[in-house]
C-alpha cells in the first residue's frame, strides 16, 4: 500500500494563502451582495416614500381645491355684497352680489381702485378710517351699528348701503373685506310708514278742524252773503266778496282734505272719460276765458266714446285737479291741450300745458303730499296726490314730463272698460 506524499511547507502556505484569498473575495461579493440589496431597498423605500408624498400632495391639493370652491360658492351665493382689497385699495375680490349692487362686473372692478364704488367727496374719509383700522383694528363701521354710508354705482347713481370691515394679514400683507347691504328698499318702506303715520295725524287733524271750523265758516258765508243782498254800497260789496271768497277757499281746503284721509268708497261703472272732461272744461270755462288760453281737445264723446270701469265723481276729481294746475300755469294766455286715445287694454290721457313748468329736481317730489310749487297761499299740495292716489286705486298710473318755461305734461294710464 502506497503513501501520498505530504505537501512541501511552501505548497501548504500557498495552499493557505489561497484559502485566505478566496475567503476575502467571498467577503467582497456578499458584501457587494449586501450593499446592493440595501441600495435596492433604499430605493423602494424611497420611491414608497416619494408616492406617498405625491398621494398625500394631490389629496391636499384636492382638498384644498375643494375648500376654494366651498368657499367660492359662498362668497358668490350671499346676499351682500362682499369686497376684499389690499393695503393699496385695490380689489381683490369682488363677489356677484357686489356685481348686482354696483352693476359693475368683476373682471372690470378686479385690480381697480375701490374709489370708483365710493362718491368722490367721501373718498379722503373712506381713505382715513381704513388707514386707522389698519393701525389699531378698530372700527365704527359694524352692520346695523352705523348711520347709512354712500355708495356709488357704475351708472352713477348714488345709494345708501350699510357696511362691516375686517382685516387680515397674509405673508406680511394687509387685506381688508367690506361686507355691503343696499338698504334702498328699506329706506323706502321706512319713509312711507313715516309719512302713513304722519297721513293718520293729518285725517285725525282734518276731522277735528272740520268739526270745529265748519259749523262758524258757514255761519259766516252766510252771514256776507246775506250782507251784499242788502247793501248798496259798492266797497262794502267788494269786502264782502272778499269774505265769501276766503270762507270757501277755508271750505275747499278742508275738503281736500278730508278727502285726502278720508276718501269715501268707490262706487265704479262704465265711465265715458270724454264725457267727464267736457263736464270739466264746462265748469271751467269762465276761468280759460279770462285767462285767454286756447284749448285744443283730441277726443269723440258720442261716435266714438272711450270708457273706463271708475267712479265718476273720482275722475272728475282727478281732471280738475290737474286742469286747473294747467289753468294756473298760464296765468297770461297759453295752449292747454288734451288728448285721449284708447291703446291696447288701456286709455291714455294726456293733459298739457304751455305754461311756465316745472323744476327739474321738484319733478320725483310734484305727488308727495303738502308739496306744491305755487306760491304762498295760492296751493295746498294736496290736489296731484289724491289724484295719484285715485289712479292707483283705479289699477292706472300717471306721470309728469316738464321744462321750465315749456310746460307740463300729465299722461293717466287707466284699464280700459271691458262691458
């Protein structure tokens, strides 16, 4: 039996130094092996990471895109006007209440100035309060706790609104938001309930002075009258006629009235209105002629009648009314004309004048009541309003066109009879 031979010490340290070196490249490798699956592992965890962080920017992004809208569509569904400038008064937000308000759209008010929505004798007020409430956030301007402030529209209309202010500061600039409420119809209505109960004192007054004054004015016409049937004397005559005069004038205001505040019911049937004002212009007549006016009429009375459902007496009240203004306004000759014409459903009645007009800024004031642009002594301001009033009742309207030293024109709209 044969003995291998054993290694030379020089084989076994090569053999040895073999090993060792194929241990270190088996190091080397998993070692690379490692650092690879880590790197491989980085990279998963870092595109996992970089997802989520994209999932997680999107969901805020949307979230955030449905707050602006939420929050759009409730600045653009309120009923006030909402308005945000910046720290140079220019707006930034202008919402579509503020469009409706101003009549202004928001492309053209968006990067203007807020000075084009305020009259301009304001606007150095506005200016100082908005710089005071920037420095020390304090503020008058509250809803419901301030007098009216002016707002101006595109138009150039001016209009009372009530106003709120806040600030906030974003990235280091200053913004403040308005919120705005036109109080136009609120005005309106608080007007009319003051002038319904000042109307309720005048027919409670109106009552009281008939009862009072009545009984001793007719005791004193009659008592003149009875004077100049039996006086001779031509001055005392006059005087008495001056009396008479007076006493009725008294008379005729207090009619007017009572019939302002305590007009009776109506009682309405078909009415031919040409009829009602050839009655007029009858009672009339010696007034135009000593006036020396020419009349100048555009209606039939028997061919071809027009007829409103009224009461009689009311539009009697109406015509006269406005025919002896017209009478008054041409106190040295003049044209007077009327026209009537059936248009459509309804009859159109036209009353003019040559005469010397009226004021332009008197024209939205000639139905209130009490107002009058006769001199003193000479009108009660009564006679246009029941007028206005007995139109309206009558489902009609009536409006005033004039031109100082041009004249007047009064033009009664009324539903046409239908029997």
């Amino acid at each position: 039996m044969s003995r291998k031979p054993k290694p030379s010490p020089r084989a076994r340290k090569s053999a040895k130094k073999a090993d060792s070196t194929v241990g270190k490249v088996e190091r080397l490798v998993n070692q690379a092996k490692a650092q690879r699956e880590a790197a491989v592992e980085a990279r998963a965890l870092a595109e996992t990471a970089f997802l989520g962080a994209v999932t997680e920017r999107r969901s805020l992004e949307q979230q955030l895109t449905a707050s602006e809208s939420r929050l759009n569509g409730i600045l653009q569904s309120a009923m006030d006007a909402i308005i945000t400038v910046d720290d140079w008064q220019n707006v930034v937000l202008f919402n579509e209440a503020a469009e409706k308000m101003f009549q202004c759209p928001a492309e053209e008010a968006i990067g203007q100035s807020i000075d084009r929505f305020i009259p301009p004798r304001f606007r150095e007020a506005h200016h100082d309060h908005v710089q005071r409430f920037a420095r020390s956030g304090i503020t008058n301007r509250k809803m419901g706790l301030l007098g009216a402030v002016t707002g101006l529209r595109a138009d150039g209309e001016e209009f009372p609104i009530e106003a709120s202010i806040s600030q906030i500061t974003v990235a280091g600039a200053k913004y403040f938001t308005v919120i705005l409420r036109d109080i136009s119809e609120r005005e309106r209505i608080e007007r009319q309930l003051r002038q319904a109960e000042r109307l309720a004192e005048v027919g409670t007054l109106a009552a009281g002075m008939a009862h009072e004054i009545g009984t001793p004015m007719n005791v004193i016409l009659g008592r003149a009258e009875q004077l100049m049937r039996k006086t001779e004397d031509e001055a005392t005559r006059r005087g008495l006629a001056t009396i008479t005069a007076q006493v009725e004038r008294i008379t005729k205001i207090m009619n007017q009235l009572l019939a302002f505040t305590r007009r009776k019911p109506s009682e309405r049937r078909a009415v031919n209105l040409g009829q009602v004002l050839d009655d007029c212009l009858e009672v009339l007549q010696d007034r135009i002629r000593r006036s020396g006016l020419t009349v100048e009429s555009n209606y039939e009375t028997t061919l071809h009648p027009v007829h409103v459902h009224a009461d009689p007496d009311q539009m009697s009240q109406v015509f006269l009314n406005l025919l002896i203004n017209a009478i008054h306004a041409m106190p040295a000759k003049g044209r007077l004309r009327i026209a009537l014409d059936l248009v459509g459903s309804q009859v159109k009645t036209v009353v003019a004048d040559t005469g010397h007009g009226i004021p332009e800024e008197d024209l939205p004031k000639i139905f209130h009541p009490f107002f009058t642009t006769k001199e003193s002594g000479q009108g009660t301001g009564l006679g246009l309003t029941v007028a206005h009033n007995i139109v309206q009742e009558h489902g009609g309207t009536i409006t005033v066109e004039s031109k100082s030293g041009e004249g007047t024109a009064f033009t009664i709209l009324l539903p046409a009879s239908k029997s």
